[in-house]
C-alpha cells in the first residue's frame, strides 16, 4: 500500500475546502434561502455537487462503491485535478508514453509540471526497463497510461501496468476512454489491490454523450476525498447529470451502437484492405482506425475538401490518420473518397 498523503501536495492536504449552501443541506424538499438564487424557473437551483444520484446509479452499472467514484467536466477536469492534487509547480514531474493522448501534455504544462516522455515501442507497448530509471524519482508523481491507447487503439499489455503498479511510489493513471469497444478486463476490477491506481472512463464515446462533458474516475476513498477537496463546487451541471441518468436508463442502448460501431469497424477494414492508398491497417480495441498511407497530408486535407473530417497524426507516426467510426453511410462516403481521390 502507498501512504497517499506522502504523495499529494502539502498545501492540499492542509486545504480547507469549500463549504456551499448545497453541500451543508442534503435534502431535496424545503424552502432554499441558503444559495442566493433566485426563487424562479425551472434551472434555478445549483445542482448536488456531490452527484450522490448519479454516482449510486454508476456504482451499480460498474459493479463498485459509489465512495469511489469521482465526477468530473469530462475526463479533462480529473486529468487536471491529478495535477493539481500531485504536482507542485515548478518542481514534480509526470510520465507518459507517447503516442498518446495529448491533454496529458498540455495539462502537466498548464500546472507547470515536467513531462518524462518515454517512447512506446514498435508494438506501441511499454518498455519497462526505460520506465526503471525513473520510479525512485521523488518528484515524478503520476504516470499516464492510456489503454486501449489513443491514437493507436491497441491494449496497453497487463504485465507493464501491474509492474508500474507494484513498483512505482506515485499514482498509476489508467485512462480508459475506449474500454467499452473492447472485450479486456477493466482495471477497475482491481482497484481494491491497488490504492495508487486511479481509472478514468467516460460518458464521451461509447454511451454517446461527448456533448454533456461527464467524465468518470474511479480510485481509493482517500484519493476521493481530495478531489472533493479541490473540484469546483458545482462543477457538472444538473442538465448534464439528468442527460446521464436517463442514458444509464438504458444500458442495452449503449451495447446496440457499440455492436454496430464494431461491425462497422470490421467492414471498414476490410474496404480499406483493398485501397492502394492504404498500406497498413493497424489492429484497433478502440472506435477508431489508425490507418498509414501512402501521402498522409494530401489525403488529410483532399478528405477536407470532401467534407469529411479526419485526425492527421503524421506528425507522431508517420503517415497515419486516425479514422473514427461512423454511421454506415459515412462509413461508405470515407470509402468512396479515400478510393476516388487522385
């Protein structure tokens, strides 16, 4: 077991938080002339900061304690929390293992904390003897592992992260954006072995709610705690706390479109198989392809100026675009440009 307080910046420790008219009263009935708000309309009222509903609701989706469950302004606000709980500024520092997502780097920059970059493999897997040098570091406090990993769309392999897990004195991040689209384990399922390990999952892509901004982290009570301590006080609106108990309504709803998400993604690799543009297809657990052809910069903005939007990851791996799966038709229009354009 880690000793969180070790970890986490002093002054967060010793914070006290804030205390709001909501969080002081727990009921639902009375006559509210605790908040200043304005005793009409329908939005009046400043949501549950603590989103007891809707964390007992993922609790029982997610099969864990709703004490260890934390909200986020989608899984970019937890990302900055970790920071913000982790890292001093100016001094601590933060792993990560690129290609990977990007809001891990501009976060650790924005709070002023160095980045250790370290290179995923050939297999985009983690090579664990260059992670070594580095885990008795004392200011390195997080470490990022995105798996399926974003843009590669591969599983991050169980031996590394528990490795890290066993061996690394700070915070083991698992993002987990993409779980949904594949059969792998989640590693909340050991959260109880591991009280360094924080997962994040999201309401943006499976569940189809990117629009409502709700991120979901799961991690120890104590880690819990402090993000209690620094999130804002009403930070997921009651609109967007609604929109997400309505989708947990239908959990079969989700499972339908990653079905046929998944179907459609197995159709647009083998139309993709045939294109002489495509030179390799790279194997996805995720909703998107990472596909390298054979001019990517050209095929980037020739797909522009068909209307269809891609990511150009070029820059990060070489020639490849990141091709998210659509809706059958889009699908076929992706298809139909990518063999069409001169």
């Amino acid at each position: 077991m880690i000793n969180i307080n070790k970890i986490a910046r002093p002054n967060i420790l010793n914070l006290q938080p804030y205390s709001s008219a909501r969080s002081e009263f727990r009921g639902k009935e009375g006559i509210f002339l605790d908040a200043n708000e304005n005793p009409f309309g329908n939005l009046n009222r400043y949501p549950d900061p603590f989103q007891r509903e809707l964390k007992e609701k993922i609790a029982g989706v997610k099969r864990c304690n709703s004490r260890n469950v934390i909200i986020g302004n989608g899984s970019d606000e937890i990302i900055d929390l970790l920071f913000r709980i982790f890292c001093n500024p100016g001094k601590d520092k933060a792993m990560i293992f690129t290609p990977t997502y990007g809001m891990y780097r501009v976060t650790a920059g924005i709070n002023n904390v160095g980045v250790v970059d370290i290179p995923l493999d050939k297999n985009f897997q983690i090579d664990t003897e260059k992670v070594k040098p580095f885990l008795d570091w004392p200011e390195m406090k997080l470490i990022f592992i995105c798996s399926p990993n974003n843009p590669t769309g591969n599983i991050i392999n169980e031996k590394s992260v528990t490795f890290l897990l066993e061996n690394f004195k700070g915070i083991v991040v698992v993002d987990e954006a993409y779980v949904d689209f594949s059969k792998e384990t989640s590693w909340l399922s050991r959260l109880d072995n591991y009280n360094n390990l924080v997962v994040i999952q999201t309401f943006s892509k499976a569940w189809g709610l990117a629009a409502a901004r709700l991120g979901m982290g799961f991690a120890s009570e104590e880690i819990v705690a402090l993000f209690n301590k620094v999130k804002s006080p009403y930070n997921i609106s009651s609109i967007n706390q609604q929109a997400t108990l309505e989708a947990l309504q239908d959990p079969d709803k989700k499972d339908r479109a990653v079905a046929l998400l998944m179907k459609e993604k197995e159709r647009l690799v083998n139309a993709l198989s045939g294109s002489a543009r495509v030179t390799k297809i790279y194997p996805s657990r995720a909703n998107f392809l990472l596909i390298e052809v054979d001019n990517a910069d050209h095929l980037y903005k020739a797909l522009v100026n068909e209307g269809i939007i891609t990511r150009n990851r070029s820059r990060e791996i070489k020639n490849c675009l990141r091709v998210t799966v659509g809706t059958p038709t889009e699908n076929d229009m992706l298809i139909n440009a990518i063999n069409n354009i001169k």
